[in-house]
C-alpha cells in the first residue's frame, strides 16, 4: 500500500512544558479511512496542524509521498492544496460574509478563473447537501450547517488528503449520518480520509485504519478490526472494544458468523446478527 501522508519522531513541547508530541510515528496510506483514536489532551489537534504544515514540529518530520516537507510560503501553498484540515470548531474556520464566499475562497486563491472556481464551489455545496444555504450568511447558520461549510470549504480545494478534527463533535446522529455518506462519496472518489475522536464506536464504523493515541505518541495502528477488536491494546488508553464489534466477533467465535462474511460494522448489522443469533 502507498504511503501518502507519514509522521517521523514529530516532537512538540508548548510553552509550559506540555508535551503534546513525543517522537511520534505515524503512516497515512493512500485512498484509505484512518481514524486517530484517544482521549481528549492526547495531543490529536496538535497533530492534525502538524500534518498540514500550520505547526512546525521541534524535532521529526513530516513526509509527503515520501519527501520531506519544507516550510517556506511556496512549499507550504503547495502542501495545504494536497492535505487539507477542517477543524473542529467551524467559528474558527468560517471567515467570509456568505456560505458561496466562503467556499469559493480556497479555489480563488489557488488561481482558478472565475468560472471554474464557482464550479468547484457547486460540486462541494451539493457533496455536503448544502446547496440551498449558498447565499445564506455563515454566521447565521446551525452548528452542523456550519460545519458541513467548513468541510465544503475544503472539498472545493480537491485535496489528496482531508484531515478533519473531531467531524461528528457537536452533530446529533443524523447529522453524523449525513457528515458520514458526503465523506463516503469523497472517498470513493479517491480522497484519502483521516480523522480524529475519541469515541470507538464512530472509529470502528467508519476507519478502515485505526493510530491509538496515547500521551504523544501512536502506541498501535493497525487494521480496525485487529486494534479496535483487542481488549487488552485498548485498555491502557482506557478504551473498549466497540459494542457491535465485540457482538460480531462473538457470533464469529460461535459459528453464527461466517468466518468469511464482513463483521458488522453498523447498529443495524448488529441487530439482524441477534435476529438470526436467536432463531
Ligand atoms: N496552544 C497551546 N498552548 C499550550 N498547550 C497546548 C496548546 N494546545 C494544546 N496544548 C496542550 O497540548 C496537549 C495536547 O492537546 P491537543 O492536541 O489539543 O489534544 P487533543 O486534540 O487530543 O484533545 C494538551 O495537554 C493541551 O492542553
Ligand atoms: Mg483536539
């Protein structure tokens, strides 16, 4: 598998001392789902801002296919068109008087003509479901409306690479479920997806690749199934195994499941394993 995005020995030590990086090693493999899974203070955000070049690591390096990234204006133009961040409050993102002018900001910059950037703005309105909100002013917006702008700000920009902090913070289940079918599309158009939580249940669903975080450092990574699955990886971060995994490998281990068919990933494929558990 191609290696898009890698992390050598980063180190990152804020002013107080706080270490929120500790030689931390980490490998985004290219068109995959990687969720950064660990608690809140693990140092996830201050990852995220390393791995698009708006922080600059004390020691180690970041890598994009391969090559060291440097830090001057011209280098850094050309990292954050390929690996773009949504953060995970959309406040600190949202800058422009309208939805259409915020969207349209990142493709302007980047030196599209006029027509070609609006283009780009209405493919992202509509993979974010918000083309009815184009003309409306961002700071009038819901939460989640304004967080799917703050993605579509990114979408525009076509990245190889969309880092997103916490997406499903502050969304209700059916926002989540939106956030996760327009994130579904970009990946099958061969966007490469990392995103962090701390909340296993969404990791497991959604990653194909799970980094467990822990003071600084990606103490496993892994295959979703093989970290998320293992009770004894996640307890030192206190974390457990997700209800509807630990319900699939059960089943598995009962001969309910094929050994051959997926595992469920969803509360609905848990759910019609009970049903053919208990017949
Ligand atoms: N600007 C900052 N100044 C000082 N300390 C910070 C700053 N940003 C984050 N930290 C500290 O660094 C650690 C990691 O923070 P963060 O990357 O935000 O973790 P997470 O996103 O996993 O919750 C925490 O202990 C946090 O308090
Ligand atoms: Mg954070």
């Amino acid at each position: 598998m191609d290696v898009i995005v890698e992390a050598r020995g980063l180190r990152h030590v804020f002013a107080g001392g706080v270490v929120a990086l500790d030689g931390l090693d980490l490998r985004v493999e290219k068109g995959r789902r990687l969720a950064i899974l660990g608690p809140n203070g693990a140092g996830k955000t201050t990852l995220l801002l390393h791995l698009n070049g708006t922080l600059r690591p004390q020691s180690g390096q970041v890598l994009i296919d391969g090559q060291a990234m440097e830090y001057d204006r011209a280098a850094l133009n050309r990292w954050r068109r390929r690996v773009g961040l949504v953060l995970q409050e959309p406040d600190d993102q949202l800058f422009a008087a309208t939805v259409f002018e915020d969207v349209s900001f990142g493709p302007l910059n980047q030196g599209l003509g006029e027509a070609e950037a609006r283009n780009r703005v209405e493919e992202a309105l509509q993979a974010l479901r918000i083309a009815h909100l184009a003309d409306r002013p961002t700071h009038m917006l819901s939460f989640g409306q304004k967080k799917r702008v703050a993605i579509a700000g990114a979408v525009a920009m076509r990245p190889d690479v969309l880092l997103l902090d916490e997406p499903s913070a502050g969304l209700d289940s059916m926002g989540t479920a939106h956030l996760l079918s327009a994130l579904e599309k970009l990946r099958d158009g061969g966007t490469t997806l990392v995103f962090t939580t701390h909340d296993v249940d969404l990791a497991w669903q959604w990653a194909d690749q799970v980094a467990l975080f822990h003071q600084g450092q990606v103490v496993a990574q892994g295959g979703a199934a093989e970290i998320l699955g293992d009770a004894q990886i996640l307890a030192p971060v206190h974390l457990q195994v997700p209800l509807v995994l630990a319900l699939g490998l059960r089943a598995r281990a009962l001969g309910v499941l094929d050994a051959r068919d997926d595992l469920p990933r969803r509360r609905a494929e848990a759910a019609a394993l009970v049903e053919k558990w208990a017949v």
